[in-house]
C-alpha cells in the first residue's frame, strides 16, 4: 500500500496528463464525425485484419477434413453416375420394370488415403489406408482428379499397396485422346513427371500438346481417364514411336485418390484367357 501510495505522488502529474488527454479525447471523438469515422475505420481494419488472419488458419486447419469429406463425396458422385448411365439405357423399359431390375453397375469407386508414396526410386510402390474390408483387391485401378496413379498390387484388412505408374513393372493400356490409336505406357526410370508411351502408330496424328488418357481395353482403368500430356515425340526408324508424355499428376504430392473396382474383370479375364 505504501509502494502504491509512493507511486501516485511520484508521477501524479503524468498520471493527472493522461487523464486529462483521455477526457479531450472523448470530446473529440463523441462531438466530431469526421474523427470518429476515423477512429473506428482505424480499428475496423486493425480486427478485420487479425479476423481475416485468424480465418485463414481455421481454414488451413480445416483441409485435412475437408478433403476427406470431398473425396468421399465424389466418390458417392462417380457410383451414381456409373448406375444413372445404366438407367439412361433403360429409358425405354416401363418404370415398374426398371423398379425390379438389379442394376449392373460395371464400377465402384472407394475413397482412399495415400499414407506413404515413393517416387525417387526404380520400383516405387504407394500405401493406401484401407483394405480388404472395404473391398479392395489386387489388380484395381488407382487414381485420382488429376489422372492415374497405379494399380493396386496386393492388400492386407486394413491397408493396400499399389504399384506406382512410376514403376520399372508398370504397363497400363492408353490412348491419344479423341482417336482410336493406342499404346503402352510405361516408365524408364529416369524423371517422375515423365514416362513414356510405346506402339503407337507412325501414322497417328500426333503433336506436342495432346491429352495421353487411359484406353480402356483393360479391365483395370476405366476408359478416358487423364493420363498427361505429349511433351516429346522420339521418331526412329521403327514403326512406331516413342512418346514422352507430361503427367497431370504431381506424383511427389498426392492425398487423396479413389479405387476402382471392375464389376466385369473375371468374366473377362477368363474369356480372355479361353482364347
């Protein structure tokens, strides 16, 4: 008590100037619009800007969730799809038909997380964060909005390896987009953003430029998934040519991704197979 006593006498002056400021200050800003428009412009933009900050990072946060949330939606989105194109060939069947029929949904789509991805090495291979329990199985297509990213190469309950496109192993069906030639699309192992596609025709109408997308003649992938895009065209003196192909992906940085699963795949493989 006696410290705070001490206190006021030693700068009972100052103490007497602020107060005296304070009190012009009021007067200032309580009669005059122009200065307290100011005033509370001033410190408007002060807690807008700590507001706005303090939203970004909520958002940052936040995109964890959010994209676990979108992949499971799209991935609801791709299934409907897939049974409205069944329905759309039955238009002609009689409503109380269509009610009794078992649509054949030629795929499934799964949402997956990639916990572990290689990309730096010869023989790379990705972790996937569900598995059998959620239907996965080997030989099931890999990829995500941007464009493919492998096959799924074996699965325990919980977790699934996929073998990468960036893989010396890996051989996918693909095609140049809007024609019917095609090749294979393979890896050599040198730069993860390019790999190579083989056995497309001399005569293809090919350019730097073009959209390389998945062929569909597999019962892996899909047909027309995105696969890159022509960014060298090697001509020997062979039949075909050697194409580097641009990936979409950024396979260095992947999250989310979806699997497919091919309704059609035994049926095919086993008539394959039968040839």
């Amino acid at each position: 008590m006696q410290q705070l006593i001490y206190f006021f006498r030693k700068f009972k002056y100052f103490l007497f100037f602020l107060l005296l400021e304070f009190v012009a200050l009021s007067l200032i800003f309580n009669n005059l619009n122009y200065q307290r428009s100011k005033f509370v412009n001033s410190a408007n933009t002060i807690t807008g800007g700590f507001y706005s900050q303090f939203s970004n990072i909520s958002e940052y946060l936040n995109l964890k969730s959010e994209n676990k949330r979108l992949a499971e939606e799209n991935t609801k989105l791709r299934n409907l799809l897939s049974q409205k194109k069944i329905l759309d060939s039955l238009n002609q069947i009689d409503h109380t038909v269509i009610d009794t029929i078992k649509f054949n949904q030629k795929y499934k789509y799964t949402s997956a997380k990639i916990i572990n991805n290689n990309y730096t090495n010869q023989f790379n291979f990705l972790t996937l964060n569900k598995g059998e329990k959620e239907g996965l199985a080997k030989e099931m297509a890999v990829f995500n909005s941007k464009g493919i990213v492998g096959i799924l190469e074996n699965t325990s309950n919980d977790y699934s390896r996929v073998q990468s496109v960036l893989n010396r192993d890996s051989r996918i069906n693909a095609r140049l987009k809007n024609t019917n030639y095609f090749g294979t699309l393979t890896w050599d192992g040198k730069d993860y953003k390019t790999v190579q596609l083989y056995d497309i025709p001399r005569q293809a109408p090919l350019k730097v430029g073009d959209t390389i997308v998945t062929d569909g003649k597999s019962a892996i992938f899909p047909e027309g998934i995105l696969i890159g895009k022509i960014n060298k065209i090697n001509k020997g003196n062979t039949a075909d040519n050697k194409i580097d192909v641009l990936l979409f992906n950024d396979m260095s940085n992947l999250g989310y991704v979806y699997v497919v699963k091919n309704f059609s795949k035994t049926e095919i493989k086993k008539l394959e197979q039968n040839e």
